[in-house]
C-alpha cells in the first residue's frame, strides 16, 4: 500500500535516496503487505459513477493509494479469452454469436481473477455489478470466502452539469488527444451568434486536422445512457446502503477536492 510505505520511510533511519534505505523500506512493506494479507480481510470495493463523473480520474488514483488493481469486465473478458481458460473459451463463444455474455460467466471470470496474487490486498471492480442479480450474484461469490464488499463510492454529479462534461468533449481522431468547449478548447474554436463552437472551427492543436464528437457525446444520447445509468444503479446502492458501505461522493466539485473526499471515505 501507498501509505505503507511513506510510513515505513518516515521510520528509517538512513538517508533519502540511498540504496540502502530503499533495500530496507522494500523489505518492510513486503513483510507488512504479507501481514495484511494474511490477517486483515481484503479491501474489495466497488466505484459507481455516471458517464463524466471522473471515475476514469478517480479510480487509478484509488488504485494506487490501496495498492490493490482496478478491474473491469471487459478487461477480466478480454484476458480470459486469451489466456483460453475453460471459462474464457465459453465467453468467446458466447461473444462470436453475437448473444450476450451470461452474468454466470462474467462472475466466473470474476471469481477466478480475484483468486491471483495482485488481489491479495483486495480489489476494485470498475462497471461491475450492473443489476441487483449482478451485485447478489457477487456477494454469494465473496461469501464463499467468508469475504464481502467493505466500501462502495458513488461518485454523484448533477445531470446537467454531466451534460457540460460530456457534450463539451471533442477528440482528435488518430492520435485520441481530447478538448473541450469549456474546459480545454482548441487554439482554433470560434464561437457563432449563439455562442456556441463552429464545428469547422475546431482543429486538433498539432496537426490542424478537424477534430470530432462521439456518437455517444451528444444531448440525445446522454439522456438514455443516464436514465439507464439511474435506473440500473439506484437498486444497487439502495442493496449496499442497508449494509452500511455505501460513501456518497460529492463529484461536482474540482479534482482535488474529490481526491480528498475519496482518500477521507476509504479510511472511515
């Protein structure tokens, strides 16, 4: 864990920098880290959030501060696949027919992932669970470690103000570099009568290339995405807040604000 090991720094004796002290604080957090392992339960949390709420900001932030990986399904499918495992081969399966892969073999594949060595200390599961099936299909997985879910954020943000977020965005197609109308305009962005971007006017920065919107990054679609976000999670956190885990984020506010208030809510 991060913290560990600034506090075992703070302990040693030798100086900044050297070999030495970098050989001893290894071997401290090591043997501190196995202790954990071995006698605290692990730290498994789940991160919701809205499209826009900074979840992509927030999570390896966490990531590194608890010293556990942050994992999503898509990325446990995808490794699955290609490592071939029995349950990786049904999924791919699955996936070439065009159906939907089954909540039983993404929890499967969960159930599996969580077993390797960089989970010892625990885990953050990013996008999942999606439905309440999904949440208690988690739990009974965790039960049978005698293991359940220690914390969840919810990283909350007003609908409108996503809507700023995420129909202000403008990417660069080739290269992925990202603007923003508000937050992070391009050099070339001029504004009509009404106040808003020219579409020609909006040029990658480096190569003058006209920049682009998402389907996905538009009124319409951001309207369904968030009615099914709601409707989705609201049954999820109402499960969790009767188990006394759920930490409410206020995410409307600048990143390091959130950062803080993330860092308070995991230590309570």
């Amino acid at each position: 864990m991060a913290f560990i090991a600034d506090f075992l720094t703070s302990l040693c004796g030798s100086a900044p920098g050297s070999t030495a002290n970098e050989s001893n604080v290894a071997d401290a957090v090591k043997k501190t880290e196995e202790k954990f392992a071995n006698y605290f339960p692990r730290s498994i949390l789940i991160l919701f959030g809205p499209p826009g709420s900074g979840k992509g900001t927030h999570g390896p932030k966490i990531e590194e501060l608890l010293n556990t990986p942050q994992l999503s399904t898509g990325d446990m499918l995808r490794a699955a696949v290609a490592a071939k495992t029995d349950i990786g081969l049904k999924a791919q399966e699955v996936m070439k027919s065009g159906a939907l892969v089954s909540d039983d073999i993404v929890v499967g594949i969960i159930k599996q992932r969580i077993k390797q060595d960089d989970c010892r200390l625990g885990f953050v599961l990013d996008g999942f669970p999606r439905t309440l099936a999904q949440a208690k299909a988690l739990d009974s997985v965790l039960v049978e470690g005698g293991e359940c879910v220690t914390k969840v954020l919810a990283l909350e943000v007003p609908d409108s103000e996503l809507e700023v977020r995420i129909c202000g965005r403008w990417v660069h197609k080739n290269s992925g570099r990202s603007y923003h109308v508000k937050f992070a305009p391009p050099k070339s962005m001029e504004l009509d009568k009404e106040g808003k971007p020219g579409p020609e006017s909006m040029k990658d920065d480096e190569t003058g290339e006209p920049l682009m919107q998402r389907a996905d990054d538009t009124s319409t679609a951001l309207v369904k995405r968030l009615e099914g976000y709601h409707r989705e999670t609201v049954p999820i956190l109402d499960y969790y807040s009767s188990k006394g885990v759920v930490k409410k984020i206020n995410a409307n506010q600048e990143p390091k604000a959130v950062s803080i208030q993330v860092q308070e809510a995991l230590l309570k």
